[in-house]
C-alpha cells in the first residue's frame, strides 16, 4: 500500500538526509518534491498546501540550516506532520456502557461495506470476545442479504434478516431489539449503499439512525477512489453525521490520497482498515505506524501484533525447546509456514520490517512458493517428515511425483531446511551462527 508515494518521498528524504549541511534552497527543492508526491497521490490540493508549508515552516525554525546532519530533523518533521495528516493518535473504538453496542455502517455503492461488516465483527468477536449480530438492511442490490449472510456465518456473528421484502428501518429496529432480548454485546447494521446525492436513501439513512440510536455510525470508504472518496465521505457528513471511518481496499491503493485526505477534509478519523480480502486482514487504523511505514521505517509493532495473534506463549516455548534438541521437522517447518499465512500476504508483511519495504517492494514475491513447499511436505511419509536425512533417490522421485515438481525441488527444499534447523539451534542456545560457512554450504 502507498508503494508510489512511498518511493517518491522516501527518494526525497535521502537526498536531504544525505546532505552535510542544509540551506533554505535544500528545503524549498524538498517541499517541491514532497508537494508533487503528494498531488501525484491525490491528495487533496488544500491539504497538500497547508502540510507542505507547516514541514517547511518547522524546517527552517528548528535551527538546522547550516548545522551538520540536518536531514535526520527534517525526517523526523515529516514523519511528526505525517501522523498529524491521519489523525495523530489511533481513535479508540469504545463499547455502550450498556449492550448492545450498536453501529450503523454507511457508504457508497461498491465501498465494500458488507464485506467490512463481517471483517468488523470478526475483529469485535476475537480482539474482545463479543457476541456479536449483523442486520441485513440493504433491501435493493441483489443478493445482498445472502452475502451477508455468507460473511456472517464465516465471522462467528449471528445473522438478523427478514428478506427483502420489508422496510429496512423497521428491520433495523427489530434487530436492535433481538440483540437486546438476546443479550448481544454488539450489533452491527449493514444499510443500503446509496450514492450521497439520491435524497431519499439519504433520508432513509437518517430515519434508521433515528430509530436505533448507534452508538457509533461508521462511513466505509474505498481507498481505490481516491479523492472523490474524500468528497464522498464530506458530503455525507451534512446528511448523516458520522464517528469515523472505514478504509477498505486499502492494500490495493499505491497512491494514498484518501487515507491522508479524509481526516483533513471532514474532522473524522479512520479508524479502521481493510488489508486484504479474507476477514482477518482488517485491522485498527494507526497514524504513527502508517507514516513510519511510508517513510520506510517499517511497522514493527503491528508485525509483532499480528505474530502474537497467531501464536500463544506455549507454542513459542515447545518451538524452542524443539529447536534446542535439533527435534524441529518438517510437520513443524510446514506449521510455521501455515502460521506465516496467517499473519496476511508476505509483501505486506516485508514492509514492516524496517529497511526492507523499499528495497523488496519491486520483487515478485510468490504466494505460490508456499503451496509448492507444503506439496512437496505431503507427499512425504510421517517418518520421512521427521527425518528428512532418510530422502534420497528413489524416495526424492516418489516424492516429486507426488508433489507435481521434480527431484531438485525437493533436494533444495531437504537442503534449506537442514540449514535452517541447524541455524535456528545455534541462535537458541545463545551462540553466534557462523553465517559463512552456511552460505559456502549452499552453494
């Protein structure tokens, strides 16, 4: 995400970091370049301005011209107005003092709302352990009811519908009150998409909010669209009011102008983002992280969430005391892989590692690797998975069969685990891997 604008300013920011000393004219050429990054990005034109002159108007008040390593300061003050454009700090999502906690989801048609309702109820169910509903409201796009039904289901939510057939305000009401018959912590309403200029599904809107009172009405907004997602989100704003937004689609937008417009443009913050396709890549928006990451200094504290999520304290102490007594194989190499999975596609992943987003950003990383390794790991016997050292030829032909691949696959993959292992036991038990000799080795 934000790979373009991320390329432009990163390049930007090397020049002046790699200056001795810095003059006004260093500064003024760098806020060109930033202003051309960030109207390139579709950000919002007045937004562009006024970020542009608080950088430089900081830069050339912190006493930097003419000291040495200026450029370490200027970085900081556009890392420092880069989190300010998105909001400063992480809007927290707070629940009703009484349950149900009810939201009401809005957006255009196409936003991805459905999809973002079943993503939220997943992140409500397992990051707090909610019992939560979804209400079927949007009564006019085709198999609308049945989507949701089908993201419900596969988020742990119960489903609230009455078909199409009804008001969509009256079956509002309705799930409000079985969610609190039922006892639900939360309830989430899935309305209509509406295009903001239709006054009548913008009434119908309004007439919902009035008869469930939300605690909470969040716009969900399309990355992809860029500014007129912006203009969207600020006209919706003078029919219904809404407390924050939704970025969906946010992995497939390389620009970024709606993520570092919106907050500017209309007061509300985002306060959650849609990372990819499946359920769980939907995460809480954090505006310190997203700027590091688009200077290229990584994210390592939503890496090391997302590694938490997938392991518990016990797997991370049996893993290592497999990895003291050389007991890790190859059921538990393709564990760690399946586990890798989880955390979401390995390109996002890199680009939270500091360092590494930049230079990576333009490989091709294949997703498929995995699955070619994990077939190469079934078509194993048990016995072969837990002593790999017994895989040689006749066995390594069987098993490239087996895994639609050939024998150099599976002696590389056999040969790259043995290395590993041995490296993984040497960090584990305190000692300096001699990283030399592993890399003659696999030669």
């Amino acid at each position: 995400m934000f790979d373009s604008l991320a390329d432009r300013l990163q390049a930007t920011l090397a020049d002046v970091r790699g200056r001795g000393t810095l003059t006004e004219d260093d500064i003024n050429r760098a806020m060109r370049e930033i202003r051309l990054a960030l109207l390139e990005a579709d950000v919002n034109f007045k937004v562009v301005k006024s970020f542009t002159e608080a950088v430089k108007q900081r830069a050339l008040g912190a006493d930097i011209i003419g000291q040495l390593n200026p450029g370490q300061q200027v970085v900081k003050i556009v890392n420092d107005e880069l989190k300010e454009l998105m909001g400063g700090e992480s809007a927290e999502f707070e629940f009703a003092p009484r349950p149900p906690t009810v939201i009401l989801m809005a957006g255009l048609q196409g936003s991805g709302k459905t999809t973002a309702t079943g993503k939220l109820a997943q992140f409500l169910r397992t990051q707090y352990n909610s019992s939560v509903a979804v209400a079927a409201c949007d009564v006019y796009r085709p198999a609308a009811v049945e989507q949701l039904i089908k993201v419900g289901a596969q988020a742990g939510a119960d489903v609230y519908e009455q078909g199409t057939d009804r008001d969509p305000v009256k079956i509002a009401a309705w799930a409000r009150d079985r969610a609190i018959s039922e006892g639900k912590d939360v309830l989430i309403v899935d309305t209509s998409g509406r295009l903001h200029v239709d006054a009548e599904l913008m009434k119908e809107l309004a007439d919902i909010k009035k008869a469930i009172r939300p605690n909470a009405v969040l716009l969900v907004v399309d990355a992809m669209t860029g500014q007129d997602a912006v203009n969207v989100a600020e006209q919706f704003g003078q029919t219904v009011d809404f407390d924050g937004v939704i970025m969906s689609k946010l992995d497939g937008d390389s620009r970024g102008g709606a993520a570092l417009s919106v907050k500017a443009v209309t007061g509300k913050p985002i306060m959650f983002a849609s990372t990819g396709e499946k359920l769980d890549q939907f995460e809480r928006f954090h505006p310190d992280r997203m700027a590091q990451r688009i200077l290229g200094m990584g994210d390592v504290l939503s890496l090391i969430e997302k590694a938490s999520d997938a392991y518990d304290e016990e797997q991370s102490r049996e893993l290592e005391r497999k990895f003291r007594n050389n007991e890790f194989d190859l059921d538990d190499f393709l564990d760690q892989m399946r586990q890798i999975r989880k955390l979401g596609p390995l390109q996002n992943l890199l680009g939270m590692i500091p360092g590494m987003g930049k230079e990576l950003r333009g490989a091709k990383i294949d997703e498929r690797e995995f699955d070619r390794l994990q077939a190469i790991i079934l078509s194993m016997t048990p016995q072969e998975r837990r002593n790999p050292q017994l895989i040689k030829g006749s066995r390594r032909l069987r098993i490239a069969r087996g895994a639609g691949t050939n024998v150099q696959a599976v002696k590389a993959l056999i040969t790259q685990f043995e290395q590993m292992r041995k490296l993984m036991k040497q960090f584990s038990s305190g000692k300096m891997p001699d990283l030399g000799a592993i890399m003659r080795q696999s030669r």
